[in-house]
C-alpha cells in the first residue's frame, strides 16, 4: 500500500476527461469513476499513463466505489473515453 500526499490528491486529475480522481488506498489506485479506469499507484508513484490505465467492469466499479466509502447508485457513470455525454447508472 502506498500513500499519496494531500497536495498531490488536490491536484491530480485523469488524463483523459481531466476530472478529479478517487484515491482507493486499499487497492492503491486512482480511480475515475466516469470512465470506469483505475490507474495503479507503485511506490507512491501514480501511473498515469492512459495506454497503462485498467478498464474496469462494471462488478469492479462498485468494489471501488464501496472501498473508496461511496455509494455504487446513483454514480455518474460516462464509459465514453471521447467525451460523450454523462449518463446516471
């Protein structure tokens, strides 16, 4: 597990949709929960590398969202890397 400093958590945003990220410490992820991709955390260091980001389905998307202390309903879902427009699950 590896820890993330706050001032880097405030400002680190998902290279594709430019949006914020979840930190899911117990996974050691960031997570996009609009597009559905977790991006690993080694060592304290994010990969965020769109080519190395993790397609999540939809069974993981509620594991993170639950680790992550949120509610999987209602979540504002958009699985549409080229900015089509957000939908409710």
């Amino acid at each position: 597990m590896s820890a993330l400093s706050p001032d880097l958590l405030a400002i680190v945003a998902c290279p594709l949709d430019h949006g914020p990220l979840l930190w899911i410490e117990s996974e050691s992820v960031l997570y996009n929960p609009r597009l559905h991709r977790a991006y690993a955390v080694t060592d304290g260091i994010a990969d965020l590398l769109v080519e190395d980001a993790e397609v999540v389905d939809d069974e993981r998307h509620r594991a993170l969202l639950v680790a992550a202390g949120l509610s999987p309903e209602g979540e504002v879902s958009n699985t549409d890397p080229e900015g089509g427009p957000p939908w409710t699950n």
